[in-house]
C-alpha cells in the first residue's frame, strides 16, 4: 500500500523478545506482538480506517466487498457452511457454485491475497446439481474441497497455489436431504475427517485423509444401520475429534462419540437427549466446542426454546447444563445459540436477541454482556473471538418480507456492545451460505453466496482485530522460535505522511490501534495493555 518499515538504526529503537506463533518469520517481515507477548506474521501491510476509540470498544471498519463474478446465477451452499478458508501461506480461498445459467451448477473456488486480490480460480467441477460444499485448509501447503453432486459427497485437494494434489473422488452416497447429513473438519495432524449418513439407513460413517489426499485406513462405523443427520465433527487440540449428530430412527437421539487421531473409540457412544429434534438449523459448526481445559460444550437440544450448552469433560462425562438465555419462541434456543471457546479459559455464548455472556471452564458465568441497540434477528450466524478484546457476531438479520442484511457487531473485553452493528452485506433472500475466519494479519475475511436466482456472491474484509503492536522482524524464527521485533519504524512511502519517520512510543497511545486512513497519515498499531 505505498509503505514500509525499514531496517535503520531508528528503527531498532525498542526490540521486543517475542515468541512466534504459527507461520515462521524471516527478517524483514511484519510481525503483529500480542499482549501476551507471542508474535505472528502479518501476511500483508495493513490498509484500514483508523480505530481509536476512548472506551475500548473496537468499532468495525467494512473494507468492502468483491463479488466473485459480477452477473446473476452465482450462488452459494443451500446450508451454511465452511465456505472459505484461512490458507497456509495467509491467502484466502472461498467457494461459490452457479454456471451464469444456474446457480446451482458447477463448484468453483478463488483464491485471494489478504487484501482481495484474486491470485488463482479453481474450477472444482462442472457438474449440476451441487448443494453443499466446505473448504479446508490441510498443514502448511494444501487444502481440501468437499461438496455434495446430487446425493454424492465428493472431495478433492490442492495445493496453495491452486494447483491438483488429489483429484476429486467420491467419499460416499448420502442419505435423503443430503446437505444436513455431513460435515469435516480439519484435525489437528492435518488429517481431514469426513462424517456421514450413508444411504436410507445405512448408518453413520466417518473416514480420515491426509493432507495429500489419501485415505488412512478403513472406513468407520460410528453407528450402523441408522439415519443420522444435523452432523458436527469437533477436532481437539491434543488430536482426535468428537463426532456429534441426531439419530432418527429407532429411538430418535441426539449422540456423539469420541475418536483419537488414529480413528479409534475411546469410550463408548453416548446419548445426549432421546426426544426429537430441536438442533437443526444454522451453522452446524456451532454445535460443538472445545474449552482451554479440554472440557467440551455441546448445544443442547433438549428444548426449542432454551439457548445452553451441555458440559462434559474430555473423556465424555456429563458435568453440567449451563443456561444462557431462556424463555425464546419456538425452534430459537439451540438454533440460534453460539458457544465459541475463549483464549485462555472459558468460552462465550451468543444468542439472537442479542445476550452474551462469558463463563469459565466449569460453566460459571463471569460476564454477562450489554444487548445492542438493534438486536440481530433469528438467523444464521458466526461468533468470533478476538484475542486481547471482546468477540464479533457475524450474523443475517431479516424481515418478515426477507429483506435484511449480513451485518457484524462487535463487543469489548468487558462485553460492553457497540451502539450499532456494521452492515456488511445486503439482501432480499434468506436462503444462503456465510463464513467468516480471521486472518494472520489481523483483518477478518468473509464470504457471502445466495441461493436465489439473482443470487450474488462476495468475499470481503472487515477490520475487527485488536493487535498489540505491528513491527518488523530483525531475527528469524519458526513456531516456538524467540525472534527479535523492532517496534520503532522509519517510514518510506509515495504518499503524503505527517512526518518521514516516527516512534511509537509517543505517536501512539498504549490500547489504541490505526494505520493508514485516507493515504494521508500513518501510524503502529497500538500496544494493548
């Protein structure tokens, strides 16, 4: 963007220790310092409006949005999903399908800088008929495609840079109404897991592929001779993963199993709630968490109109149902609940009239958090946190005539809300796909697909993320490495700044964050205290 640090006695001022986190650093690059005194690369310069603000609250800055193809007949997963995906080497790749003649014919997935510049365009498939579909970053160098054609779940691998490392193949045929019927997720080796419900009453399976694509070991039975559906896998920090899904035949059951890495059950298949089924909408992903402690929270699904999670520990025994929100019209307790776990300990819940809260590890609430203004409304949404500050909701809000937006409210570390939320997206269908993840460079990517036959689709930025500090690497380091940080820049630039060099130190008060706004002023990110 017209800027850079530069390594000059000015800036050396003030070297920081920090210990890397995640991508390894060389000298010269920028490194984003957190407070807890871990540094990450920042993939890419920041180019943001300044956000500064006296009581803490971070407010939202909209970067805006691109569309994948400026025409009609492009749209997105009928069922949300993981529609993009952070990559390796910080791009960003997001999915949509539609031809132009329909929007739900062939899968294509645009790979993007952190800044929105499109670097590659994948056509995954040409097929019809394409409903469901997730993407997956596998490692440091590959990532993975999974969709549904028909009634057949498919996946395919590729490298960073978009190029086949496993062409596609097809995992299973699903049961009816196949887009509820499975999910993945990356596991902590880079393994990819997929679960599914297998024809009719097949059962519940799940298998396992490396990140270059080829199966580990044999398909599994997690429950045989059953339909399962409304699927979540949750993989866990240490390995393995959990396997969580509603069971409707027979005795009707909400169940999960636990699996280690290797594939193999530790314990036995547990019922959470015999009833029928209250958890069956919004974002699949949400169901499951995992906590610092490696406790787990599962939504509860055993009323409509309660929005808790079940606690259990990681060997799978019950410890307590934590309350969030009660008293919700029909189908909007678990529907509409979002646990997300918390850096450090605890975890938040989210609800859609606009309550959240923060407890600890045992389920103790700590926070309870102020409603906004305007309160989202009972749709799809994506609770995101924000390490050193509060969460980001992510979420649809609709009228009764189907006109509303895709917006984002953020809150601060005290769960105080801002007095509005930002409007990323509008539209006039609520039949959709939305992802959101956050970047290495501290901004937060999302991707908006529609279904409807106007159906547009878009990636964009929002600029959510409290950082400590931006500084520029002087040592080099990998993951777990010490490296040395300047944090006193000598700027260079071909537009106007307010002065050829600065420090830090005194142009930037401790707990504010800028960069550049309008191409006339520039400043470090603020440390946070």
């Amino acid at each position: 963007m017209g800027r850079n640090i530069t390594t000059t006695a000015a800036a050396l001022h003030e070297p920081l220790a920090v210990t890397i986190t995640g991508d390894a650093v060389t000298v010269g690059d920028y490194v984003r310092v957190e407070a807890s005194g871990a540094g990450r690369r920042a993939v890419d310069g920041l180019s943001l409006a300044a956000q500064n603000t006296g009581t803490g609250v971070t407010a939202l800055a909209g970067l805006g949005a691109t569309a994948h193809v400026a025409a009609t007949n492009y749209g997105g997963s009928v069922q949300p999903g993981r529609l993009l995906a952070v990559l390796g080497n910080g791009n960003v790749a997001c999915l949509h399908a539609g031809d132009g003649t329909s929007a739900s014919n062939a899968l294509t997935c645009r790979i993007y800088s952190p800044l929105k510049a499109q670097v590659a365009v994948v056509a995954v498939t040409a097929a019809a008929s394409i409903s469901v579909f997730r993407v997956f970053k596998l490692g440091a160098n590959n990532f993975a495609v999974c969709w549904v054609e028909t009634s057949a779940l498919k996946m395919a691998v590729y490298s960073n840079a978009g190029a086949v490392v496993s062409a596609a193949i097809t995992v299973a045929t699903l049961g009816s109404g196949a887009m509820s019927r499975w999910n993945a997720a990356a596991l902590a080796n880079g393994d990819l897991l997929l679960a599914y419900d297998k024809t009719a009453t097949g059962g519940m399976f799940f298998s396992r592929y490396n990140a270059s694509g080829a199966l580990q070991g044999a398909e599994t039975t997690v429950e045989a001779a059953v339909a399962a559906d409304y699927v979540c896998v949750l993989p866990l920090a240490a390995g393995g993963f959990w396997v969580y899904y509603y069971r409707s035949t027979a005795t009707a059951a909400y169940k999960f199993a636990r699996y280690n890495a290797a594939g193999v059950l530790q314990g036995a298949l547990t019922t959470v709630f015999t009833g029928s089924a209250n958890l069956t909408a919004g974002l699949s992903e949400n169901y499951a968490i995992e906590l610092a402690n490696g406790n787990v929270a599962l939504v509860d699904p055993t009323t409509g109109t309660v929005s808790a999670v079940r606690l259990y520990d990681g060997a799978g025994t019950f410890l307590a149902t934590i309350t969030n929100n009660t008293g919700l019209g029909s189908g909007l307790g678990p529907n509409n609940t979002m646990p997300r776990a918390k850096s450090g300990g605890g975890f938040y819940i989210a609800t859609f009239n606009g309550l959240i809260a923060q407890y600890d590890n045992a389920g103790n609430r700590l926070v309870s958090g102020t409603a906004p203004t305007a309160l989202p409304g009972s749709n799809q949404g994506l609770l995101i946190e924000r390490v050193a500050t509060g969460p980001v909701l992510f979420y649809t809000n609709f009228d009764s005539s189907s006109t509303g937006s895709v917006s984002a409210m953020a809150w601060d570390a005290s769960l105080t809300a801002e007095a509005t939320a930002l409007t990323v997206q509008a539209t006039t269908t609520t039949t959709f796909g939305l992802w959101a993840e956050l970047m290495p460079c501290g901004l937060l990517a999302y991707t908006f697909c529609s279904t409807a036959v106007t159906g547009v689709s878009v990636h964009g930025r929002l600029a959510p993320q409290a950082a400590s500090l931006l500084g520029l690497a002087i040592t080099a380091g990998s993951d777990g490495q010490a490296v040395t940080v300047a944090t006193a820049g000598r700027w260079r630039a071909n537009q106007t700044m307010p002065a050829v060099s600065f420090d830090r130190r005194s142009s930037v008060p401790v707990g504010c964050k800028a960069i550049i706004t309008g191409g006339t002023t520039a400043v470090l990110l603020g440390i946070v205290a």
